[in-house]
C-alpha cells in the first residue's frame, strides 16, 4: 500500500513537467511560426517598395496565415479572415481562396473590413463556374483550382435540373463519377457579366445537358458574349452555344456532341479553340490547357506562365 502511495505521489510531479514541457515546445512552435511568418512580411515589404510582385509565395503564405501563430499577431475580420502580419494586411477573398496583400495604415480606422478591402476586390478578376448534377469532376476541378492559382476571385453556382428549386445553400452537386462538390451558391440572376470577368460552362453528359437547357444559363452566356466578357465550355458543355443561340464561329467539344455543333458551327478538333471572347476545349484530357488559356485571356501571358511553373508538368508537355 505505501509503494502504492509513493507510486501516485511521484507521477503528480511527472506529469507537472510533462504539461510544463508540452507548453515549452508549444511556444518554441509558435515562436518559429512567428519567425517564418515576420520573414515572409519583411520580405514582401522589401518587395513592394522595389515595385516588385506582392508576394513571394502566396500559397505558402496562406498557410501559415491559417495557423495559430498567425491569430497571436493579431487579426481584423468581419466576413472574411483578415490577418495583420508586419506592415502589410493579408486577406482572403473569393470564399477564403484568394490571398492578396495591403498595406496597413488604414486599418484601425473603424471602416468594416468589407469597405476596407474593397478597392483590392474590384481590381481583381472574377470568374464564375457552373455546375450540376453529373457535371465532369475533373474539368470543374481542375479550372477552379487553376484560376485561384492566378489570383481570380472564383465562385461555383448550382444549377439544379427543375428551374423551381432554389436555396440559400445549394446542395452538393454530385459528378459525373460520384464525387460530391459543395457549390458556392445558386446560380441567379445577379451573376450577370457586370459582377464577373468570365463564364465557365464544364461538361459531362447529364451535367451539360442540365446547363444549356437552362434559360438562364442560356440568357448569361448570350449577355456575357455581348458584353464583351470571357465565356469558356469544355466537353459537352459547348451545348451551351448551341442552345443560347450564338452565331457561327469555331469551337470544339467532347466527339460525343460534335454532330449536334457541326452544323451550327465552323466544329474543330483543336485541344482548345479560342473564337473572340469564347473558349472551347474537347474534355478532362484538355482542362489544363483549357484553364490556362482562360488564365491567359483574362490576366495575360505572364500570369499564365507563372501559374504554369509550380504545376510542375511533364518535360515537353505541350501546352
């Protein structure tokens, strides 16, 4: 029984540094995400004041941003986490998916963060991507992703097969091989061409079917066309050209629905089409070039490049 006692007794102050010594490597933790995230800043500002890119790795950036050490620095938020690092501000848009600096004189000032961060939000390039049940998984995907690389403001909208379904909170969209995608939103009227720089349409058979049989769909791609912004289709999802009445001019598509375009339209076997504002591609084997000419088109040559690099393709990858 007293070995017992003494057994007890002497693990209380075991654990007691134990607790102390998780504490000490918690804080030797913090301080070396503090030390990477001051570095990252100091380096930023230097590059800001030499006229240089904002930052020198975004994503990498992003990620330290979302960790504790981050929160210890201080933060303003309202609707999106804004984070102040040093000098500068680093905020995320587009759903928490686009990180883009500021400077930080004007925090403090009692503006919303909203207000406060909107110059940088108009002065970014917006894209909206549709979706539907049975929508091709990697076409969406990999366009989604690969505009966020280029620092565009990116947001899904749902399109559901009956017209009379609507919500607040779309439900998940269900690919063309089962994978389930969480929308942004439901497709609706105010996502005209005077909120957003780009259409996407994705393919797959059920979802393109869904898509351009939708008249608003079919009103957004015509108001796009017209007012100059970018629309993209890729697969099947160049229906949608057909349906919303476009004239006649080059495209591809999935070799599944070419003999419904070829008629309506000069039909190439081009990975990627470019007609003026529109951009067709074939399927999932092409949505990388795909997204990059949309990058391309909508940022320039030099974004394309840039977010080309760190995708680390396959030497003599042709695109």
């Amino acid at each position: 029984m007293i070995h017992s006692i003494r057994s007890v007794r002497s693990a209380i102050p075991r654990r007691a540094a134990s607790a102390v010594g998780l504490a000490a490597r918690d804080e030797s933790r913090l301080s070396r995400r503090k030390a990477l995230i001051s570095k990252d800043a100091a380096c930023s500002a230097q590059r800001l004041r030499a006229g240089g890119p904002y930052l020198l790795d975004q994503s990498a950036l992003a990620r330290r941003c979302s960790s504790r050490a981050c929160g210890e620095l201080g933060s303003h938020s309202e609707y999106m986490p804004v984070q102040a690092i040093g000098s500068l501000v680093f905020g995320s848009f587009g759903g928490g998916r686009t990180w883009a600096p500021m400077t930080r004189a004007s925090v403090g000032s009692g503006m919303p963060i909203s207000q406060l961060l909107q110059p940088l939000l108009d002065n970014m390039p917006s894209a909206l991507i549709l979706i539907a049940n049975g929508t091709e998984e990697i076409e969406f995907t990999v366009t989604y992703d690969t505009l966020v690389r280029a620092g565009v403001a990116t947001t899904s909208a749902f399109v559901p097969e009956k017209t009379s379904e609507t919500s607040e909170s779309p439900p998940f969209a269900k690919g063309s091989r089962g994978v389930n995608i969480l929308p942004d939103s439901y497709l609706n009227h105010d996502f005209g061409p005077e909120k957003y720089d780009l259409l996407v349409v994705p393919g797959g058979a059920q979802g393109a079917e869904t898509l351009s049989k939708n008249e608003l769909v079919q009103k957004l791609v015509k108001d796009y066309i017209d007012k100059k912004k970018l629309v993209g289709m890729i697969c099947a999802g160049t229906l949608a050209a057909l349906t919303s009445g476009l004239p006649k001019q080059p495209l591809t598509s999935h070799p599944s629905v070419k003999k419904q375009l070829e008629g309506a339209f000069e039909y190439k076997e081009d990975p990627v089409v470019v007609s003026g504002n529109l951009v067709t591609s074939r399927g999932p084997g092409t949505a990388f070039p795909f997204a990059l000419t949309l990058v391309e088109k909508l940022c320039g040559a030099d974004k394309r490049k840039e977010v080309y690099g760190p995708m680390v393709f396959p030497p003599g990858t042709p695109f």
